[in-house]
RNA sequence: GGGCGCGUAGCCUAGCCUGGAUAGGGCACCGGGUUCCUAACCCGGCGGUCGAGGGUUCAAAUCCCUCCGCGCCCGCCA
C-alpha cells in the first residue's frame, strides 16, 4: 500500500471531506462496538490511494490487538456499524481490513469543481508566512556546463518551484566563487596578451569558432592552465599572489568582468532550460563588507579556537560529530587570509538573517563541508541551521564523475544541439503542416523537456549513469511523453471550441471506470505537491505527471470526447481538468506547455 | 581505516521518512491495435532470492545489527 503522500489533507484537496467522512465514521462505529479509536489513531493508520480493495483501508490488525479482539471480527463489526454516507460507495470488511470506496460521482463532482476553480493554483498550498531561499547551482565560473552541475541546477530550480507551489515565498540565489583559485586561474591567464600563453595552453586553446558562447571562449585554456601550474613553480606563485589581492581587495580590474562573462554564457544555457535566478551572490562581497572578519573576531573569540605555531587559526570541532580526522577546522591562514567555509559561514549567517528557511543543494562531495559550516555557525552563535539537499553524481559509462579536466564531461550545450536535432526530426516526421518558426519552438520545447525530465525522473540521492541513448528517449518515462498528453488534450479541447471555459458538468454521467481512474489520480495532486516539498522529493512530482500522462492516455483510447453523446460536455470539462492539473505538474517541472506536437 | 550515500527483473526506476492485503512504472523482447478526438499513443505477454545473513513484529523492500559490493569525502583547496 503506498502511504507515501499520506497527509493531513487541505481545503483544496478533493479527497479532504472523504477523509473526514470516515474519520469520524470509524469512531463513531468503535463507540458502538464497544472499543476506543481515538481520531488520531485512525488517521495513523489509515491508508490512502492504495489498497487492492478500494480508496482507503484501515487495516486493524494493531488496533485488534490493543483492544483484546481478533482482527478479522473487529473489521467486520466496524463495516457493520459504520454510519451509512452517501460520500462512500461501499464500507465493507476483507479479513483485517475495512476498505472504503468513494462514491465516484462524489469524488468527481469535487475534485473537478476544485480543479476547474483554482486553475493554476489547483495543487497549491495556503500562502505561508515563512520566507525561504534556495541557494543551487552556484557553479564555479570557470567554463560550460556539464551535465554533472545541470542535475543540480534541475533539482535547485524544480525544488524551488515546488516550494512556491506549497505557499512559501522562494528567492533563489547562485553564489559566485571569485575568490578561489580557479576563478583566479581565468584572471591569470586572459590578463596575459595571447602571444605570452605557455604553448601547451595556447594549443589546448585552439580551435574556437566564430561567435563562440563566452564561457566556451573563455574556459578553453582553463583544463592547461590547471595541467600548467602543477608543474611550473613560478606560475603558480603568480596565480597565489592573485588570490592573496582578491583577499586584500584590490584585484585586477578585469577579475569580476572576466567571471561576469562566463557567467553570462552559462546563464544562457540554463534559461534554455528554463532556469534562471532571482539573486546572485558573490562571495567577495562579504571579504569586502567586513563581515567575514567579523565572522573570523567570533572564531579567535570562541572557547574552541586554537592558535597554530604559523599563527593560523583553527576551530576544535570535536564534540560537533565529525568525522574524528575532521575535529581541527581551520578558518584562517597563517598569513592571515580567510578560507571558503569561513566566507560561507558569513553568506549563511545573511541567509538566515534574511529568510525564515535556507536550504542549499549540494552535491554529495561537499557533504562534509555542509556538516563543517554546521558546526561552526553553532560556534559562531547561530542558533538557526540551513538544510541541505545532497544528491549524487552523474558518472559516465567507463566509470568516474563527469571531469572537465579529465575530459569525460558532457557538455550542456552539446547535449542540447544533439536533442534539438532529433527532437526535429521527430516533429517534421508526422507534422508536415507546421511553419519553419513552430517547429524550431516545439522542437526546442520536446528538446529541454527532455533533458529536464530525464535528471528529475531520479531521487537526488540516487547515483545516475549518464547514457546519451538514455538523456535523448522521448518515449515512455519522458519528458515528450507527459508534454504529448497535455498538447493531446489540449487538441481535443480545440476541436471543442471549449480551450476556454466555463465547463458545466453532471459528474453522474462520468461514470466509465477509466473515467474514475483518471479523476483518482487528478484527486492526489495536491497531496504529491505537498510530500515534495516537505521532502525534496523532486522526482516525485515527475512521477506523478507520467501517472497523470499515462492515465489520460488510456481514457483517450477506451473514450470518445467529442464524438460522444449526452456526456460530451461533461467529458470535455474532464479533459480541461486534465489539462489544468497536467499543465501545472509541468510548470512545476520546468517543461514547457506545448499546444500541439 | 572513519563518515555519508547507494544496491529492487537483461537495463533504468517508484515504493523506504510514517511496517500492512497479489512490490508499481519505463526500456528492451514477443504478439496485437490507426476508414474514429494527434500512434511521441494504446492493449496483451515475458521477466522479481527487493545485495547477503541475522533480529524486532501478528506482519519487513520498508525498522535495528552484521557483512558484501559500488560511489563520494576525510587540504592552511573550493
């Protein structure tokens, strides 16, 4: 039985009065029988959406065993004396079980009036009080994209949209790193005239186009220029004197404009995706502010910090469940610079000033890093904690995480090309009729669904092996497949001339069996959006569009819509229901609404 | 070595938080479906020691312990 999005339901939740209904049912047919069933107790274990037997089962194999009964003569007596309610179909007792079916004209005449009433809002939250930001992607700006950083880009974005929907206000943030080494390394290396490039990086850097993306034009020479310093002493002193300016806050003019510009090609290819940011951070900004040093007068001043013989500074963090080698944490150079976490404790100590809830998506290498920045903003007086989304890498085939320098990435903007190309393809094969314009946008659209659905299919904390045959499938378990559903219905409604409501309806007459599967799973929306955001479990609300998708489809092959007689009007506000409830599944997603295909 | 995560049919995956009645999908494979609202679809079939062992429980894919395999992390890097 799957109890997975078992909640408290809410006012726009169809099943909310069924639930009630027999909630309150149930205790009072224990009265009856003689035994105490406290609403809470029921609610507990009472399952819903699952059961072979009906809508909900309230299996009572526990509560025969408190009440000194046997279960089996317990769920009987409880189905025999459950108040009749024209809500339910049928109460009946299988072995343990007591199974209740909804009657479904009930539940169809509710969940479509919801539905139909709230639009976009349908599977939405109340409007919360909370404030939250989410913090993702925050790639390093040093060249393109691979696949590997977009799944935290998919997960960061889908999860905020997600929060949206259950009523938090969300501001997400990418947080720029222009202090390290490796934006240091682009600064190094384009602020020398090209003629001066190290050979071997000057040939690496070889073959660019014309009107090549910035962050492909400027992260060319970046995979030499790492391979270059391990083995030249003198560069790398040059790069480390960059960075130490960067501390002092006097870089190089070029340094941000430089980071900027790859950012800028980066951002261009997350917006094909439908990604983009409402707030950019950067991390200089909190050396420059002063607050990292005041971050770092709180470290010096707590009780476990520890000065190194160099004059470096360090936390003991033994007590904060580390790992025992990671119980030395040091937060300042010898020299007197400071380090990344301390610089992120300063970012997160304004995150959690700003906003009522930070959550950061990480990927499973920073995981200690996370726990580390945990305990020192305990140390640092912060009472508040961010959350963390962790999910893991793609590899590729041959084995190993997808490396720029290592050469085993896939980029971004290829994986793009090549689904555009087939996606192409597929449209000019069965629409002949399109304009040249059309089928660039829905090939555009099936392309980015694609690719979207295909990282967001899978639990964050599931490892995924990236598989070109796998990323470009169009079929079954894909993004095409639930855009093809909604363009499907959409198709019908226009041939209806009824794209456009109102949708008048007698639920009486939507009665085919394959009618009561597609309005059940239209009924759990809500529910699903709700578990996705109390769990980041993204994926979920991915799983739930191909339910939906899947649903649709079958109704559409055992049911005529238009053709049909006295129930066409009635099957037509079904399918603007399906439309509206399929429509919002993808906006949370990501994946564009596409009228025809 | 320690910490964290993962292990479900040939391949991919849901369910694990909150134990409950025949473990749900997809790909591949086999067999069907288009004078009918879009076949990126639908119907049927095939395929499962839920990594292994033990424990708790009336009941374990789900909770606990041990083990095995895989990945990541364990820098005065980010």
């Amino acid at each position: 039985m799957d109890r997975s999005e078992a909640l408290p339901s809410g006012p726009t939740d169809p099943w909310d009065p069924i639930v009630k209904v027999v909630v309150a049912g149930l205790v009072a047919a224990a009265t009856e029988v003689g035994v105490a069933l406290p609403a809470e107790t029921v609610r507990a274990q009472l399952a819903l959406d699952g059961g072979p037997q009906g809508d909900l089962a309230l299996p009572l194999h526990r509560l025969a065993q408190v009440a000194g009964r046997p279960a089996n003569s317990l769920a009987a007596e409880l189905a025999a004396h459950f108040p009749p309610s024209p809500i339910l179909s049928s109460v009946v007792a299988t072995g343990a079980y007591v199974n209740f079916v909804a009657d479904s004209a009930r539940l169809t005449q509710e969940t479509l009036d919801l539905v139909l009433a709230h639009g976009g809002r349908y599977g939405s939250g109340p409007a919360l009080p909370e404030t939250a930001c989410v913090e993702h992607t925050s790639a390093n700006p040093t060249g393109p994209f691979h696949i590997g950083r977009v799944r935290n880009a998919i997960i960061g974005d889908t999860f905020a949209r997600i929060l949206r929907a259950s009523g938090v206000p969300v501001t997400t943030q990418y947080y720029i790193d222009d202090m390290g080494r490796q934006a240091a390394m682009i600064t190094w290396i384009w602020s020398k005239p090209r003629a001066e490039w190290p050979d071997p990086i000057r040939r690496a850097a070889e073959g660019e186009e014309v009107g090549e993306k910035p962050d492909r034009h400027r992260g060319r020479p970046y995979p030499a220029v790492s391979a270059y310093l391990k083995e030249h002493e003198e560069a790398r002193e040059e790069v480390a004197e960059l960075v130490r300016s960067l501390e002092s806050g006097e870089p190089p003019a070029r340094h941000r404009a430089l980071a900027q510009e790859i950012l800028d090609g980066m951002l261009a290819s997350l917006a094909r995706l439908s990604i983009s940011f409402d707030e950019f951070v950067w991390e200089s900004d909190f050396v420059k502010d002063g607050s990292v040093e005041r971050v770092l007068e709180r470290l010096r001043g707590s009780p476990h910090a520890v000065r190194e013989s160099n004059g470096a500074w360090a936390i003991d963090t033994t007590g904060y469940g580390l790992p025992k080698e990671s119980t030395r944490v040091v937060v300042q150079r010898g020299n007197g610079t400071s380090l990344y976490v301390t610089r992120d404790v300063a970012y997160h100590l304004q995150k959690l000033a700003r906003f009522g809830r930070v959550v950061d998506v990480l990927g499973q290498d920073h995981q200690l890093h996370a726990r580390t920045l945990d305990a020192l903003l305990t140390e640092v007086g912060e009472a508040r904690r961010p959350s963390f989304v962790i999910y893991q890498d793609i590899t590729v085939p041959e084995g190993g995480r997808m490396s720029t320098r290592g050469g085993s990435a896939v980029w971004l903007d290829h994986l793009l090309e090549e689904a555009v190309t087939r996606a192409r393809g597929e449209v000019l094969a069965r629409r002949e009729d399109l304009a040249e314009a059309d089928v660039d946008r829905i090939a555009e659209s099936v392309a980015t669904g694609a690719i979207r659905y295909h990282i967001v299919r899978v639990a964050p904390e599931k490892p995924v092996v990236f598989r070109w045959e796998d990323a470009l499938s169009f079929e079954g378990r894909s993004g095409p497949f639930v855009q093809y559903a909604y363009a499907r219905a959409s198709s019908v409604l226009r041939k209806g001339e009824a794209l456009r409501g109102p949708y008048p309806f007698d639920a009486r007459l939507l009665r085919d069996p394959e009618e009561a599967a597609l309005v059940r799973v239209l009924a759990r929306f809500p529910r699903v959006v709700a578990y996705a955001a109390r769990t980041a479990h993204v994926h979920a609300v991915a799983g739930y569009a191909h339910d939906v998708a899947d649903r649709f489809n079958r109704f559409y092959h055992a049911v005529p819509v238009l053709k049909s007689g006295e129930e066409r009007t009635s099957r037509i506000a079904l399918v603007a229901a399906v439309r509206q409830t399929l429509g919002n599944a993808l906006d949370l997603l990501g994946l564009a609404r596409l009228e025809a295909m």
